[in-house]
C-alpha cells in the first residue's frame, strides 16, 4: 500500500551505523526463511544501507549495473505510447536510478517510484528537481500497491522482486496493475544454472558483502544478505514461467554473468 508521497519527518536524516544494531542477536536464517518475518529484517536493512547504496552498487558491480540500468531503461522507453506521454511505475525504486533515467529519456510520461524504504525514498526525492517536474516518489510495497488495475503502460523492477517476503505475489500485483499490452522489465540477480559457478558467484557475493558490510556498517549481513536472498530466490528460466504462469505472454530474457544476473521484459496479456 502506498502511504505518502512525501517523507515522513525525520526520515532524511543521515542514519547513525548504531542502527545496524537492530540486527544483534537476529536470527537472520529464520527472518529471511520466514515470509511472514523477511520483511521486518528487509526494510531496516535498506533504510541503514540507503545513504551508500549508489556507491555500492556502483563499486561492487565494477560499474556493470550503469550498463544493466542502461538497457532495462532503454527497452522501457521503447515501450511506451509512441505519442511520448503513458504511465510508468518504478517498483522498489531505491534512489531512483531507473525512474530518472526514464522520466530524462520521456519528459512527459508520468513516471512513479515507490520503494519500502522511507531512508531511499527520502534520497530519490533530494536527487529530484526542485522545479516539480520529474519522477514522483511515494512509500509503498510493491505486493500490495493500492493503484487501480491497468493503470500503467510499462512497470520496471531493478532488483525488486528478489527482496519481497513472496516473490510470485509480487508478479501478480504487478501483472494486475499493467494494462493488458503493457510491459514489464525487471533485473536482478537470480541462481545461475551451472552449479560450479552458483557456487563460485555466491562465494564470491557472500564474502564480499560481508566484508563490505562490515567495513561500511559494522555489520556483514547487511550486504552478505545479498547472496542470502539469491539462494532463497530463483533461476532465470525459472522467473520467466512464473511470469507465463501470472498473466504475461511474450516474455523474453537476457542473462548476464551466466545467468547470475537477467533482464526479463514480458508483455501483459
Ligand atoms: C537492491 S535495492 C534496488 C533499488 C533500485 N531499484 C536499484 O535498482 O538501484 C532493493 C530495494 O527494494 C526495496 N524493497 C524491499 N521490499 C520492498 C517491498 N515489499 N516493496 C517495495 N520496495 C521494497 C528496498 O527498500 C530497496 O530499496
């Protein structure tokens, strides 16, 4: 449900590293098994990581997310009304990367980025110009988004899916908000289907992030959650017949990294 479009007070405030402190003594294992208790660790999460997170992303890429966001935006915009106007939704925005870089490439659609996290939402909107034009940002969850049927012309998803308690509901709610014809293009990191390089990608995301989330945050989970959230996540092939099974025809995929990393874009039927 979408709550507000502005922030609440207090949530732009930079975020002491005393707040990764809610983690002590968490049973992460149990959080991030648990639907009904992953996003009580989820969104805390975010909210401490949200003033690094472009750096992160960034460094931790060696700069290949620029290159993933570009194509995902790209192939939105070409599927948008070819009058330049339409509806496009940002789900789980973070700080706004592909809202922004959609709303620069089409100045007239209607460009929304919701996100969970108030602390990235807050940081969406200090990115946003101060002359109101641009994306909105709102705080909401992307399984229950509260916006009417059909509304949107084209949804994105950048690593969206991959963090939400049951990923297959958050398909439905964003099946249910495209109007029939419209397109979603979703990114994230999914289990390669090779099982040497699972393991060797995983390794590698689980001893990374925990070194960077313990330099950065004093705590390792909170960036070896990534390679938590991936095994508990799904292939690519895999993704691509649960948005078959939800509503979706056409959909087409391309894989990066051997599959640890895809760019789905599926048209609602
Ligand atoms: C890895 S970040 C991706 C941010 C941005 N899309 C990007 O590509 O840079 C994942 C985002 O998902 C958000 N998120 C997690 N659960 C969510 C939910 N149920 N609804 C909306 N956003 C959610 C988090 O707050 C976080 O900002």
């Amino acid at each position: 449900m979408i709550s507000d479009s502005r922030v609440p007070s207090g949530a732009a405030a930079a975020p002491d590293d005393a707040d990764a402190a809610v983690f002590d003594g968490l049973d992460v294992a149990a959080h991030l098994g648990d639907p009904t208790r992953k996003q009580a660790f989820v969104t805390p999460m975010f909210d401490i990581v949200a003033p690094r997170y472009d750096d992160f992303t960034r460094r931790f890429s060696f700069g290949m997310d620029a290159r993933w966001k570009r194509d995902l935006a790209a192939r939105a915009v070409c599927a948008m009304p070819a009058d330049g106007g339409g509806n496009m939704l940002d789900v789980a925005c973070g700080t706004g990367d592909l809202a922004f870089a959609f709303a620069r490439a089409r100045p007239h659609a209607r460009v929304l980025g919701i996100d969970a996290s108030t602390r990235m939402i807050a940081r969406a909107i200090e990115r946003s110009g101060v002359d109101g034009t641009g994306p909105r940002f709102a705080v909401g969850d992307l399984t229950v988004l509260g916006l009417p049927d059909a509304s949107f012309d084209v949804v994105t998803a950048g690593y969206a899916l991959r963090n939400v308690p049951v990923w297959r509901d958050g398909i439905r709610e964003l099946s249910r908000v495209l109007r029939p014809g419209g397109r979603l293009l979703a990114l994230d990191f999914y289990l390669p289907p090779s099982r040497l390089w699972r393991a060797l990608f995983l390794t590698y995301l689980q001893v990374a992030g925990n070194v960077v989330g313990w330099r950065w945050h004093g705590r390792a989970i909170v960036y070896g959650y990534i390679a938590h959230s991936i095994r508990a996540f799904t292939t690519a092939d895999d993704f691509s017949a649960a948005l078959l099974e939800s509503g979706f025809v056409e959909v087409r995929v391309r894989t990066y990294l051997a599959g640890g990393i895809a760019i789905h874009e599926a048209i609602r039927g």
